[in-house]
C-alpha cells in the first residue's frame, strides 16, 4: 500500500508519557499490578508469563474493566520496537511528509479525570494544595521514583501564592492537560521542524453547545470535543447518542 502523504495527530503523539515505556521499573510494577489483578504469582517472569498464557481474554482485561490499571504501555524491548519514539524523533527517522499536530484547550477537563475515578464533587467544588499534592503522585506511576522529587516545584509553577480551592483545581486539571498531550505535541512538532520538514500546530477551543447539561461550566474544549466537528454529528442515525 502507498506510505501516507500528510499526517494528523489530534490530541495525541506517541511521546504521551506512558504510552510506550523504556523505564524498566515502571514495567516491571505494571507487570505485577496487572498478574496480581488476575491471580497470578509474580515471583519470576517464567511463572507469570505462563500463568498469563493460561488465562481467559476476559480475564486479562479485568484489570482495566475495573479501572485497577488505566494503560498498559508498549515496551522498547529491542525487538518488536527496537526504538523509542524519542529516539526515532530525535535520530530524525521521520516520513518526511506535511504534519498538522493540534490539542484541545481543556484536554484534561472533564471526560479523563472521570475515567481515573476523580469524582464530580471534587472536580466541580475544587480542592486545597495538599490534595493536589497528593493527587499528582500519580505521574510517579508514569515516570517512576523522580517524579516525586518535581511534584513541589510544578504546585509552585502553576499555583504561585493561591489558596483558592477552584483556582487550584484549575490548575490541576492543566498541569495534567500540559504534561500529558501539550508538552507531547510541541516537542513532537519541533522534532519534525529540526528535521526540515513542514509542520502545523493548532489549539482547538469551542467547547460544544451539546454538552450544555452535561458538563460543567467550568471544562472549555474537553478531550475529543473536536470529533463532532471533524467527522461530522449531523450525519449520524437518529438512534444514535453521543455521551459527554
């Protein structure tokens, strides 16, 4: 088949933390969490590779059905991805074709933080410092251990002096939309820039009118807001719904 003549990334390239994984710690840690979930021992890989195997499809995902686990990454393991997606980026092993890279301006503002089990109180009546604190000890499961040593100086970069509890959580919501898919998308675009190649950049902001009742005033263009406008909801059966 021909190779692509232009590409499209919306709200989403394959630097997203997490998404393919090179720290051998994190795997190992999502590797058990996820043999733990399903019964399996985990005291050497052999034992958890064939228990795994035996193991109905159900079973597998049961870990993410129940929300136990949100993303089991790839693995750079050399063989089947030889490389990171940094490490092609950066060696600039890149389809020289025209780029359109773009986010939303709320990605992390409604749909995501319900699907990590934030709840509806918390995110409409805000929260104090600590609990952000608290809260963000998550990107240690993304990034490992270190992580935890930056967690003070992104509440001072992105809270300053406030104590207000919306403003906090605000600011909050976008220091998850900038680390999981703004700083992704603009290191990406300048990846394809420094190689010579034509590249566009977007910020996609109109939060739509059907989801008037369903989100709150707070949340601007949500993560996937723009799909209606992309392929088109007029043209869907009148049977089908579309969920906020």
């Amino acid at each position: 088949c021909a190779l692509p003549i232009s590409a499209i990334s919306e709200s989403g390239v394959a630097l997203i933390p997490g998404l393919i994984c090179t720290n051998h710690d994190v795997v190992v840690s999502i590797s058990h969490m996820i043999t733990n979930a399903t019964g399996c021992e985990t005291t050497d890989s052999i034992s958890m590779v064939n228990c795994m195997k035996m193991k109905t499809e159900e079973e597998i995902l049961k870990p993410i059905l129940n929300q136990q686990t949100l993303l089991i990454p790839a693995v750079t393991d050399g063989l089947f991805f030889p490389k990171s997606p940094e490490e092609l980026l950066s060696e600039q092993e890149i389809n020289p074709v025209p780029y359109l890279i773009g986010t939303n301006n709320h990605e992390f503002g409604w749909i995501i933080p319900r699907t990590v089990n934030l709840s509806v109180s918390i995110l409409k009546e805000g929260f104090d410092r600590e609990t952000m604190s608290s809260l963000l000890q998550n990107l240690t499961m993304l990034l490992g251990p270190p992580a935890s040593d930056f967690i003070p100086l992104i509440i001072d970069e992105y809270l300053g002096d406030t104590e207000d509890h919306l403003a906090i959580r605000d600011a909050y919501l976008d220091v998850h939309g900038d680390f999981m898919f703004v700083s992704p998308a603009i290191r990406t675009a300048k990846y394809h820039r420094d190689a010579g190649l034509p590249v566009y950049f977007y910020e996609f902001q109109h939060r739509p009118t059907m989801y008037r009742d369903s989100k709150p005033d707070y949340v601007k263009a949500d993560h996937a807001d723009e799909l209606g406008f992309v392929f088109g909801g007029p043209f869907l059966d009148s049977d089908t719904g579309i969920l906020g």
